[in-house]
C-alpha cells in the first residue's frame, strides 16, 4: 500500500468519498454557511462572488438552507442602491445550538452556544471533583445540561450535540476518558452515563481550550501551542488551523516533557518533568505554601501583593516552561505559544523569565509568546463551539440530505 | 475573520479554489493516476469500481491521461474471463520523471525517477563540500543534473522537475538556503545556479528523508517522527501521511532541544542541545577521536569490532537521544520513531539506551523505535519521489489542461 493521495482527497465532509457532485455539493452548502457566518449579513449575489459559484448555484444552495433552518432572510439589503434590492442573509438565531460542558476539578460547567456564537444559556456548580466516582458527578452534569437545553429550547434553539470538555486523555473514540489523574479516573467510558438523544463528543480541555483560541482568540493564528494550566499543566498544538491528535489522540502532552533528565519522579514514571516545576503543586510548594483548592487564585493574589517567595517560584516555574517550550518550538516551528487557562492569571509573573529562556535557547526567529484573553473560559466555549463548527462544516449532515 | 472553513476546502490541487466542476475533474484525475500507481495493471472498470465513479467518467479521465503520456494501455486483461476483456491500465515508463539531487557535507548525487518509481539514472561525485563557497559546488551539482537528464532522455524520459535536498534549514520560498552551518552557507537563493527549464523545490535533507520513509519505507506509517544525521541532527515529522513545515519551514528541529539545561553551550546561541550529545562531533570526541571526514563509518566499524570507548559513547548518545524523543513523543503522539540517515548505520548500538530511556519516561502506550531501510539514500530519494508526486497529485497541471 502507497499513502493515500493527500492531494487528491478533500478533507472534511467527503473525505476519502469519491469526488462526486453529491459531495461537491455538501461543501458548498458548507461554503456559504462560512461565507455568511464570518462576513454577514451578505445578499446571495455577494456570497456567489465571495465563493466563485453562479448566483443560480448559489439561489439552490441558499433555499436549502433556509428550508433547514440555517440561514434565515433580514429583509432588503442596502435600499438606496439601484436595482432590485437583494435580500440580506444572516446566519439563524433559532436554529441549532451547540452544547459545551466542562468537568473541572473543582466545578462543572455547561453553556449553549448558537450558530452566530452567542452564548444563550449556562449553568455552574461550584465544588471539588477530585476522588469522586464518576456516576455521581456525571449526573450532575446531566442535571446542569438538563437546565440549559430547557433554556435554549425556550429560546427557540435545538441542540445539535454535546461536548464535554475533561482534564485528562480522551482516546479516540472520543467518548472514554483514558487517564484523568487529577479526579482519579481512568478507562471510563462517559457515553453510558450522558443524556443520550444527541451526538456526544468528549475531548481533552486542553484542545478545546486551543480550539476556541483558534475560532475566538484575538490573534488570527493558524499555527500555534496553547499551553493552560487547572491542576496539571494541558498542551495542545494547531498546525494549519487543525488540531494535531496524534495516533492515540494524546498529542500535546507538554507537562511530561523532561525538563531537567535527573530530576524528581514525577507520577508518570519519568523524571524532571515540567509538571514538576511548573504545575500547580510545585509552584505551592516552591513558594512554601500548602496545596489546596484555589491554589492558582491565591498564588496570583499574594504575587500581585508582592509576595517575594511566590514571586520567585512563578519566576523558577517561567524558566522551566522556558526551556520545555524551547524543545516544543524547534519541533514545532509555530506562529506563536498561546499561554491560556489558569496560566492566564499569572501571566504576569510567569511570562518574563519565559520568554527570557526562550529567546536564550532559540536560535531561529522569534515566536511570540501571549496570554490568551478567554482565559478559564477557553475549554468550555471551545466545547461548545466544536459542536456549532461541526454544524457549519457539513450543514448538509444536519438538514438531513446528505 | 474567522479561521478558513477547514472541513469545507478540498486539500492539494483546488485548495482554496471554489469547489467547480474543474476542480473536480482535476482530483479526480489524480485518482485515477494514484489508484492504477497503487493497484496496477487495472482495467477501467476496477479503476470506476476503486474510486467510486462509473465507468463512462474515468474513459473520459483515462483517455486524457492516455493523451498526456502519463497511462499507456498494455493490452487485453486476463483474455481467460468471460465478455470482451477490457485492455489494462499502468502508469506510463516513458512519461515525466523527477530529478532528484542531494547536497551532502561529503558529497553531491543527482538521481532520475520515473512514474512508476524506477531508479532510471543516476550520478555521484564523492569530496567534502564543507566550507566551499555555493558558485563552485553548485556547477558541479548542475553538470551531474546534466549528466542524469540526457541519460532520462535517452530512455524516453521527460524531466518534470528537479528538487534539491541540502543538509539546513530551507525558506518557505523553497529555493533559500536560510542557514547551513555544515556547508557555511547562510541565505542563499540556489535558483541562479540551477538549471532553468524545469521546476525547482529546494527543501531540508531530512524533510526529504521523512518523505521517502513516508512513501517507500516498509512500515505504513503515516504519523512518525523521522530522526536522521550526517553531521548535525536532523528531524523531520510527518502527521497524517504530511509533513509538517511550521511557521517558517523550520519544523522537526530535533537537534538543539534542550537536554541537559545547564549542558554545554551550543552553536545555536542555546546550552545542552542534544547534538552536543549525540551530533557526530560529540560522539566521536566522547570516544576519544578526532573529528574528520566519514566520522559515522570510523565510529560503526569500531563498535562493531568491539570497541568500548566508542561503544559507552554510543550508549550515551542513545540516552541523550532518548531523553529529546521522551519530549517530542509526549508532544506528538507518534505512531512510531524511525532512524534514517547516518543514524541508521550506528542503529545497532544506539538503539538499546535509546529505547530503555525512552520507555522508562513515557508513561502513554509504547511507541516503536524503528531503522529506515533506506539509510542515507533516504533524502535523495525523497527528493526525486517529490516531483513523482506533484505529477500523480495534479496531473492536469502537467497535461497543460488545468
């Protein structure tokens, strides 16, 4: 066996089919939603332009997606100008809503997000996840969807699926949770304990959180590293807009890259992990400080008090990150290292030494290193809203013609 | 703006294109080639039946290969069967071929390929091109290309365009070596010194390599990070059957991740780089010898006879190779390694350290450690096989009907 054709498959909806017209058509369909989504509201003659196709073509395509309740019609677009006025499109407000849920350690979390990105409906719980089973806590996790699913019904919405956002390794089935040390599971299979009724899809939190800097972040990057932080530290790395998985979907495990080869065991079986300098615990410990709930809240309030010890810990934690990012950017060659979750808060102390280290050890140019604004809301938003882009990507799956 | 609708472009050939009849015809042609490459000798009706089209469209497409020279028809398939036997198909041995050249530390090769991945005709001029300025080495590259086109022509070949190996780092112009520091070349534009005529891709030694191991090596593999030496260290990654360029080009720089922190100083501006461990030079000054030509053959025929000096260098160089690969695993979620290049012949006496250190630091599922089998003519070989690509990937861009 040769390796398949890259550059004759599309990718996406139709991949590895045959390039029929029944394909052809289900990406175009995707075209438009797109087109209309990050440009709108665009009359169908603008879309046609935008994306090469007849304004006849595009006329089939619209009606389709009106009939499914994608896209809906503002009424007349510029009315000053000569001619008939066309009709303004605009992504719909009442269609479909993706559903995000987050199990933290120490809250859950879930919102609905419609089509044009709006958060509609949320719900949190407050409480520590750590040790429990996860029958218990996956029930109320169903009880919060529960909530906002009526929300968002109430609103006119119908959810599409659901994504639950987890600190650990999900496999590839994208439903069993591998290894979650943090809430001590391991090799459990969340589907059976989720309200059924929609697609379910569970994912690491770390390449959720990439994943909405990817589709919110400010910074328009194709190609970066998010690193965030709960009680481990999460990698995850996009590489030409597309999340890297890897053969087990375990890419992106920056906490266990060696830092220094003889250094303390970390829980993985390795030695000098980042994790051991740089993770929450390490840092407590470092700045002689208890581990405990809110570790990242307190450690970032007595560092802007000017807590000397905690101050030099995060510096100490920077230069760790420093020097497992280099290894990370020389591999990687990425536009830019995104530091998000609860590395977010203590930016501020963590990112000169960081940067510092890296500039030392890199030789190549520069790679920006910015903190991402939607800090610990980055993996539920990006749950929320891969159920939403899957929506855009193949309206065609949805509308029930595909 | 929003990220491009990744699920909605088709990759390669129409990428970014509206999805148009054109495109279309164009991937599909690259079906047909890929699939009768693959599968060979097939009638049309297996190549309908492969790619899921009838069989009246892929005449049309076959036809128009036909007439391009890239199918021939070798007559009646299996005459035994019942009804009119169709006439089988195989990818052209007279059509377009691709040149592939390498630039070594050591020496320079020039190798032609055909369609069907045949070796047509080949060239090598042995003596170190270290230190020489680019005008000299690359007349004497472009008098071998010479030399391997006339003969390719000779065989009823038609050159479809010349891609170049170079042991540094390439720009994403494909033709500027930014950085050799083996060679001494820094931001040079070979297309001045290369033959005109035919079209030029200049690309990293060990991309080329990865590429090779990618589509001739033994392993199916289509997520792998390639490691490969001849003086300095070369790595190279390829995720889902791609290779991954980064930013700049600049991915897959395996050699100057940290290993050793506070380790010696490095070339690169960094400190405790892997090739101060495992780089040809330190390995061979850990065994006690001085550097000079053919460094990998001096240090495999002492390990093989016994040596014990060159031996714990080799075990030391492995364990330093372990300790980079345990972060780059961790971040890439490899399906396997493989050893190419120079590294493939010291394999033996590498691997060992290499695997133990590797397993004791990744706590995830094993990931193999395997050799090419290509050794060093891995990039040269990858490098003529890149043009052969580009020709199966887009067929009707040769054809002139795009």
């Amino acid at each position: 066996m040769t390796a398949p054709p890259h550059g004759a498959h599309p990718s996406g909806p139709g991949r590895g089919l045959p390039d029929t017209q029944q394909g052809m058509r289900r990406r175009n369909l995707a075209r438009v939603m797109h087109t209309v989504r990050a440009e709108g509201p665009l009359s169908r003659a603008t879309v046609a332009s935008r994306i090469g196709l007849t304004r006849a073509a595009v006329s089939t395509l619209v009606d389709e997606l009106i009939r499914a309740g994608l896209l809906e019609e503002l009424g007349p677009e510029r009315p000053g100008r000569v001619g008939r006025p066309g009709s303004a499109l605009a992504v719909s407000g009442q269609g479909p809503a993706g559903i995000g849920a987050e199990i933290g350690v120490d809250h859950l979390a879930v919102c609905a997000v419609d089509l044009r990105g709006v958060v509609r409906a949320r719900a949190v719980r407050h409480g520590t996840n750590r040790g429990r089973p996860p029958r218990p806590v996956l029930a109320e996790l169903t009880a919060l969807v529960g909530e906002v699913v009526a929300e968002a019904e109430r609103s006119g919405l119908r959810p599409a699926g659901l994504a639950v956002a987890v600190p650990g390794l999900v496999g590839r089935d994208a439903r069993t949770v591998v290894r979650a040390p943090n809430l001590g599971w391991h090799d459990t299979d969340l589907a059976p304990h989720l309200p059924d009724g929609m697609p379910l899809t569970v994912d690491n939190e770390a390449n959720f959180g990439a994943l909405a800097e990817l589709w919110l972040g400010d910074g328009a990057l194709h190609e970066f590293l998010h690193v965030s932080a709960e009680i481990g530290i999460g990698g995850a790395v996009v590489v030409e807009g597309r999340l890297l998985r890897g053969t087990h979907g375990f890419a992106g495990e920056l906490g266990h890259v060696p830092v220094r080869p003889e250094g303390p065991p970390c829980a993985c079986g390795g030695r000098g992990c980042l994790e051991q300098y740089a993770g929450e615990e390490a840092v407590l410990r470092a700045a002689g400080l208890a581990p405990g709930e809110n570790g990242v809240e307190v450690l970032a309030e007595r560092a802007a008090q000017g807590d000397k010890g905690v101050r030099r810990a995060l510096r100490d934690a920077g230069i760790a990150l420093g020097i497992a990012l280099t290894g990370a950017v020389n591999l990687l060659d990425p536009e830019a290292v995104v530091l998000g979750g609860a590395l977010a808060a203590l930016a501020p102390w963590l990112v000169p030494s960081l940067e510092r280290e890296l500039a030392e050890r890199t030789a190549g140019p520069a790679c920006t290193v910015s903190v991402s604004r939607l800090g610990s809301e980055g993996p539920l938003l990006g749950a929320a809203h891969s159920v939403v882009r899957a929506v855009l990507d193949d309206p065609a799956a949805l509308s029930g013609r595909a």
